[in-house]
C-alpha cells in the first residue's frame, strides 16, 4: 500500500520543468510548445526502488532529429537556478545525473559485446528486473485498431511498437544492488532494455528525467500498478493469444466493451 501511494504521488510531471514545457491541470500531460529544446521535465516525487515512471508518446513532431530522452538524477528539481535546456549533455554535465537516448532501434544495452539476454514471453503477464515484479500490460504500447489493423498483426501479437512511435511506452527506474549501488533500467514497450547505467548512488533521492526533445512533441504519465493483474486483463491475454489478428476478435461471440478493450481501444 506504501508503494501503491507513492506510485500515485510521482505519477505526474514536476512543477519545475524546461521553458518550451506547457503542462495540463492534472500535470500529467506535457507538451513542448515551440522550437526543439527546452523540454525538460521531472517526476513530482523521487522514486522508490523498483518504481517505474512510465510515459506514453502522444504526438510527434516532424522536421527535427532526434527523440525522447529519459533517465534519473540526483537533483531535486525545486533546487535548480534554470533548468538547463538539454538533459544530454547540459544536465549530465552537472553530475549525479544519468539519461538514455531513445533512437528508432538498438536502444538494447549489452555487456561485454555479447547478446542481450533473453527476455520472458510478451505473454506473461509480469516483467522481473532483478527482484522487482511489475505487471506488463500497462507497460506495453500499442497501435489502435484502425482499417488497415492487419498490416499490423505481427506488432500485435508480439505486443511491441517502435521505440519512438506515437502510442510508444517507455519507462525508467533504478533496481538495488548487493554492494548498496543501483543500476538504471529503461523499459520500451514492456521490454528491459538493460542496465543502461551501473553504480547509481543511492545516498540522495532519484528522480525521473523526461527530455521532450526534437521530434517528440507530446507525451502523457501512465500510473502503474504494482498489484496482479485484473481478470479483464488475463482475459485479454488469452484471447490475445489465440487469434489469428485483431479483426478476428469482431467475430468472436463477446459484449462490444470486452471486444474494445482486447483491441485495446
């Protein structure tokens, strides 16, 4: 329950943000509203161990290169005489502060040069990152439904989007160490990336970076729960699982509201 409160304290953007930021009343909201800079942003609260702060991309912008920036740092924003107007590398100049690029693919960290590790099946419903559980769904973006859904089957069933689409999810937080340390992890749709970033101090509160850069224009907080997922929700997995693609679900004998929430719209 201690968990389930903070969660909801932190599950909306920081007061203190980057002067091309326009936040909504709710703060969960920020929107970039002029040039490509400027778009920094921070959680309210500092994390907890193991706690995902996760946004949606709702809108991009197009004619700039470059995407979404996310990460931690040790700097309470209420302390910062201006914000600067890059996290990378204006922000991670003024140390204990650490960020991650988003690009189109190979967002993957890797040790040592070898492969990735494997990761669980998109269908179950739990991502584990070091001892930390937290239900995949609502960490999974998705495109919605449309006509032309079946070109998109094979994202569907694998439950994954590109890293900078609109829909797109991506998540960030620290998992504890033995030695005391941390390690930052970013999610992607459901999917740990890896530790992009070892060794983190955990003597000072972390909080969550978001950088609204370039061609991301808007993105949204989406609260996490850290309970086990609904029967709604285990329900849509199975029938997820056994349908050719997303236009089969119309035909299936099902009220029209549980038909809508296995497409996800």
């Amino acid at each position: 329950s201690a968990m389930a409160s903070r969660c909801r304290l932190a599950a909306r953007f920081h007061r203190v943000h980057g002067t091309n930021i326009r936040l909504d009343a709710s703060r969960t909201r920020a929107t970039r509203v002029e040039s490509f800079a400027n778009g920094l942003c921070f959680s309210q609260e500092p994390l907890a161990p193991g706690q995902v702060f996760l946004v949606e991309i709702e809108e991009k912008e197009l004619g700039w290169c470059g995407h979404l920036r996310v990460g931690l740092t040790a700097h309470d924003p209420q302390s910062l005489e201006v914000v600067p107007e890059y996290s990378l590398p204006d922000l991670v100049n003024m140390g204990d502060t650490w960020v991650f690029a988003i690009t189109r693919s190979h967002n993957r960290v890797t040790e040592d040069g070898e492969g990735a590790r494997a990761q669980g099946s998109p269908w179950e419903p739990f991502l584990l990152i070091e001892r930390v559980r937290i239900p995949r769904d609502t960490l999974v973006g998705r495109s919605k439904p449309g006509r032309y859904s079946h070109i998109l089957d094979d994202l569907f069933k694998m439950n994954v989007l590109p890293a900078t689409a609109r829909r797109s999810r991506i998540g960030v937080l620290y998992a504890l160490q033995p030695d005391g340390t941390a390690d930052m992890h970013i999610i992607i749709n459901g999917e740990d990336m890896g530790p992009s970033a070892r060794r983190l101090p955990t003597t000072r509160p972390l909080y969550a970076v978001v950088d609204v850069f370039a061609s991301t224009k808007s993105v949204r907080v989406i609260p996490v729960e850290y309970g086990f997922p609904s029967l709604q929700t285990l329900c849509r997995l199975v029938i997820q699982k056994h349908i050719v693609h997303r236009l089969a679900i119309d035909g299936l004998d099902l009220p029209p509201l549980l038909k809508s929430f296995c497409k996800h719209e």
